[in-house]
C-alpha cells in the first residue's frame, strides 16, 4: 500500500463522520450517533468505501485515548473522591449482574451444561463480555449536554473507571479458570499496584508540571508534553499493569486536572479531537460491522444478548444507585449512561477467541451490541436528562 | 502488535523531538533540526528507543501534508502569480543542473560507461535523484523566522512546487527510458491534466467554500472540510494524476487561501501540526537512518554526493535567480532555500530501485543527504537572512 492511500480513507471519514453528525444534530440526537452511523454507512458492510485497516484502528485508538485523557482533566478531583466509594458499588453491581444474567440468559438458549464442560465455559464466557462498560460515547454525549460535572455525571465516569478495572479482572479470571498459567491473584495485585504507581507517580509527575507550568504558563510545552505524558501512561497501564490503555489516560488527565493551565491543555486536546480523531473513532466502530453473515438463529442470540446486556446494567448500576440514595430518574440515568459498550467488549471477546473460549460468529453480536448501545444511551441520556430538568426540583 | 503498543513510540517521539527542539532554539539554530536530531538518536542507529514502522510513516506522511496544505493557506495568490515565471525558470534550472551535474559525478567516480548500458542508466539515475527539492523544512524554517511571506521566501515556494513537478516528469522519463511500457509524454500530459483540474475543481470548490464560509463563518465545519478537502486532493494528485501528494495538499491550501477564514483554518491546521504530526514527520527522517553499514568507498561516494547534489541546487538556482535580477545575496538564499531533499528523493530512490536501475545500498547516501541538507539549509537560511537584514537596504 502507497503511504498516500491513506488520504482517500480520512477524507471519507472525516466528512462523512461530520456531515452525518450535523444531521443527527439537526434532528436533536448526539452527533456521535451520526458520527457511527456515517461509519456504518461508509463501511464494507453498506457502501464499502472504507474498510477497517490497522492505521485507521490506530488512529481511532489515538482517538478514545484523547477523549479519555479530556476527560480526566476535566475532572472535579474533590468530587470523584467523594463519588468514588459509591461508584465502587455501583461499578460491582455493573460487573456482576451482567455477568450472571449473561451467563444465564446462554444457558436458557442453548440449554444447560454441567459446571466445568467447554458449554459452561463459553456460557461464563459471555456474561464476561457484557461486563465492561466503554464510557467514551456516555462521556461525549453527557459533554455535549454540559452534564459531565454534575453528580450524575461524575458517578458514571467514576463507576465506568472502577467497572473497567473490575471487568478485566474477572476476564483474567474466567480466562484463568481454562488456562492454569493466568494467575488471577496476580491480575488483582498488578491492579493495586497500578493504583499504587499512579498515586506516586502521578503525584512526583504533577509537582514537576505544576513547577514548570508556572515557569511558562501558556507556552506550547505544556500541552505537548501533557499529551506526551498521557500516551506514555496509556502505554505503562496497559504494557506493565495489564490495565486498558484508556484508563491510563484517563489517570493521566486525572493527576493533571489541577495544574492551572488544565483547560489550555483540554481545549488544545479537544482540537486534534474534534478534528480529526474523535470522528475516526466513532466512524470506525460503525465501520467494523458487517450484517452480511447473520443467520436467523444467530439473530435470535443477539437480540437476546444485546436486550440481557442492556438491561442487567440498567438493573446492577441502577438498582445499587437507588440503595446509594440516588432518586429513581438519577438512578435510572447512571444506569443507562452505563450501559455503553465499546471497544473494551470488542477486546474482551477478541481475548476469549484466542483462548477458545468462543467462536469469531458471536463478534456480530458484540458489534450489534456496541452500536445499539451506542445509539440507544445518548439518545435515552438526552431524554432522561430532559425530563428531570422540566421536573420540580426537591433539592 | 497491539493496538496500544503505538502511545510509547509516540510519547517517546513527541517528548525527544520538542525536547531537543527546544535544545536547538536556545542554540539559535531551527527546531527542525533538533527534531530531525531526536529521531536520530531515539532510532535504531543510537538509542534504538522508536524503530521506523508503517504507522509512524503515516503519521509522518499526514505531517508534511498538513505541513503543505497550511503554505498553501499562508500563500498570497497575487504574489504566486507574480512570481510564477521565474519560479518556472529557477526550478528548471534546479532540476537540470543537479541532474547533469550528478550523473557526471558518477560517472567520474566510477568511470564512464557507453550510452546505453546499464551503469550509463545508473548514472542518470543517480543524477535524478538529485533533482528534487523537498521544499517542507525550508518553509517550516521560514516560517519559524517569519520570512515565508517575503518575495524570496515565495520564490522558493513557488519554485519547489514546480520543481516537484519537473522532477517527477525527469523522474518517470529516466525510468521510461529502460521500461517501454511507461509512456513519458503519458506523464506530461497527466500533468498538465492535472492543473487544468486544479483551475477547474479549485475554481468551483472555492466558490462553494467561500458561501459556507459567508453563512457559517469561525465555526468547526469550515477548518474540518478544509481538512477533508486537503486530504482528498492529496490523495486524487497521487493517485490520478501521479503528482507527489504533497503537491495536491499545497493545490488545496492555495485554493482556499483567499476564503475569509483561512487563517481560522490555518491556525487550527497548526494545532494539530505542532502538537503531533509535525513533530513526528521531521523526528521520523531521522528515524530512517541506520549509519551501520557505512564502507569506506561508499563513505567517499556518499560525502561527494551530498556535496554535489547542495552546491549543484545552489548553482542551478542561484545562477538563474541572479539571471532574473535577483540580488547576490538574495539568489545565494534561493540557491540554498532550495537544496534541501526530503521523503521525495526516497521515494525516487524507491522507484529506482523497483525498477532495477539502482541497489539499495545507495540509500545511505539518500539519507545522508537529506540529514546534512536539512540540517544545514535552516542554519545556513538564518545566517545568510541575519546577513542581509543587517546590510543597508538599497530599495
């Protein structure tokens, strides 16, 4: 491939992702579901002007990593540690509620098999994939509106962290149970120490920017070396700690919300974002679908899975939110602004494909999943979010 | 390689090439260089930290065609159009007079071969390479000194431009010369095809912009279709015409550099320029070399090369300037603007290759020269323009 051919493929998603965009802004939807929606419509399985290529996956990879480090930055540090106790029960609920009905709702369609049979294995193996939430879209969409800094706001993003955390762990765990050489002790230690790293690291990391930040405040060094430093976290967490690239850059925008020029470096970010990667990152999820192979009882599946995925979040997160004394639309919100998944699932599932646990046909499924989810949450988010404003306020 | 495997290469390649950036603007020299240093030393050659790899070529590739697209922008049409017949003039002799100068070097290196043989191709070849000036870090330079607006600084925009284009024509020629299946007067004609596109499509797409621009002025879509628009004929110069991309991207930012908000478009186009791809374009030149397999012969071949191939430019160039009544020291600044080579004297060097006219072991040479010209045309720019800033002005 010539090194120019790349220019075809960004043009397409660039205007393609931005017109559609537009269109689902004029029609009061979020302009990430235009953004998929243009994705899918580009893509091999409608127009087939674009195909999913390991640079565009790149960029796109780029993209969630920018939209997860903006949204660290913006992040109130004194809210999310008086949200975090509470987002730590509702990320539990999140994890394990879909994973049980997950894991149930295969039984039923395929009928039960005995505790330790392969069947049993792939039934555990997806109630895993429905754990993980991918907070990006909830992220964007509640930006879009101006509610990311509400309490609401910061207890999805702040659950959907510890969710992620939690997810990976049972996936190293469901994955050990098969192979004897993954040790889910060692999963558990490596993410405390990964906390342990960041809160030293991350505290030596902001004495330093906050000392050179004073030095040149508003000079270009501090937004490049910002986004330096939020790739090189991505890349620590997930090479060493075996933790999500994008927590990592979300840690990162986390450690550097309280220098005082947060705001220059997020408004520098959310250029290079709005630009060129965000649109890459949600175009492509659209892009990876291909509906062509889907049979009638495969359809079945994933219906079922797309409809257990989406409820048993709304059930774990929502049910907990309203032990956690969160009224019922506040509690109903955190459970659908977590029920997004993305390209977390994605990995999950490719995860379990390496290890046998499940065949390449259920990717439909985890792809149908992503894009409904995807469309459905802002869309719902929006509604919910709408009604609650119009209702009389009981503060 | 996983998709996260990138952010330690680019947070590696970001931080190094600002770092000694900074490093060379306290030493007064351009950034450009201590970027292309930082690739050098983090690259397989030293340190061995970042390795060449396709998607880092990409990124680079974006680099300088969002590097071209934003001259194109800064361009002031009424200035082009005046310098367009002695730019015509100047690229010529810029082509002609390191193409001779080069294949008689060969030939007195290696000895004189009869018309026809494959050393007499060889040597025309090697002659070739030379011819095309890569204009990116002469303007990331003159840019850097604010000189990129003065009537040298678009003399030698105008005459890199169009030296690419004969370059390319000389380029195909050679080639077609052993393969009869590559028509050269196919190449003149695409050419010609090809501006007359940019009259036509430039003309309406303009018009287009400029209503747009009246009724949505400063808001996002204007600066994002730029992009698009600067990607995709980036992409149809290269792919329809066979004109360097870089070229297409500079066609575009021309285009639209008389629309009300090309300085919106510009300004956010440098955003993403110095924040991420110009960055890893220049660090990435250095990042190709691997001086390891360096020989004593080819050592001596290598270092006549590159003498030639500078003092040629600057003979070609600065001859014909001073012929169209260029001052002394304003023809020697043109002689030097123009005798950086880039990606485009590797890319010849690729085509040669695939063709059979030339072994890979040139390369070296290749890079070699683009290392010393990049390197030395900024710090020989900034003397020669601190020289005569300081001289009295005789207008």
């Amino acid at each position: 491939m010539e090194a120019y051919s790349i220019f075809k493929d960004l043009a397409i998603l660039v205007i393609a992702a931005k017109f559609f965009g537009l269109v689902a802004r004029k029609c009061k939807a979020p302009q990430v579901v235009g953004e998929i929606i243009a994705g899918l419509l580009i893509g091999p399985g409608v127009l087939g002007l674009v195909s999913q290529s390991p640079f565009i996956a790149q960029m796109a990879e780029i993209g969630v990593v920018l939209l997860m480090f903006s949204a660290g930055l913006g992040t109130n540090l004194k809210d999310l540690l008086k949200t975090g106790p509470i987002a730590f029960l509702i990320a539990c609920f999140g994890v394990f509620v879909p994973l049980g009905l997950g894991a149930l709702f295969y039984f039923c369609y395929y009928g039960f098999s005995p505790f330790g049979s392969p069947e049993f294995y792939k039934g555990i193996f997806i109630g895993t994939i429905m754990t993980a939430t991918s907070v990006s879209i909830t992220v964007s969409a509640l930006k879009e509106m101006g509610k990311l800094q509400t309490k609401v706001g910061q207890t999805i993003l702040s659950a959907a962290i510890i969710d992620d955390v939690i997810g990976i762990m049972v996936l190293t765990f469901v994955i050990g149970l098969k192979d004897p050489a993954m040790k889910p002790l060692i999963v558990v230690v490596q993410s405390l120490l990964f906390f342990v790293f960041s809160l030293v690291f991350g505290f030596i990391s902001y004495k330093i920017f906050k000392k050179v930040d004073k030095r040149y405040p508003h000079t270009q060094r501090i937004p490049i070396a910002g986004l330096a430093y939020c790739f090189a976290l991505s890349y620590i967490a997930e090479h060493y700690f075996g933790i999500a690239d994008i927590t990592g850059a979300y840690f990162a925008g986390i450690i550097l919300c309280n220098i005082k020029d947060s705001d220059y470096i997020a408004e520098k970010m959310d250029i290079n974002s709005y630009m060129l990667f965000g649109p890459i990152f949600f175009a492509s999820i659209g892009l990876k679908t291909d509906l062509g192979d889907m049979t009638l009882p495969l359809l079945g599946f994933s219906i079922g899975f797309v409809l257990v995925a989406l409820l048993s979040k709304i059930i774990g997160c929502g049910l907990m939110s309203g032990l956690c004394r969160f009224g019922f639309w506040d509690s109903l919100k955190i459970g659908v602004g977590m029920m997004t998944r993305g390209e977390v699932a994605l990995i999950v599932a490719q995860k379990g494909l390496s290890a046998g646990l499940i065949e390449p046909i259920y990717f439909t499924s985890v792809i149908l999943l992503i894009i409904v989810s995807s469309v459905s949450t802002p869309i719902l988010l929006k509604i919910l979010f709408k009604k609650s404003d119009n209702l009389p306020q009981k503060t």
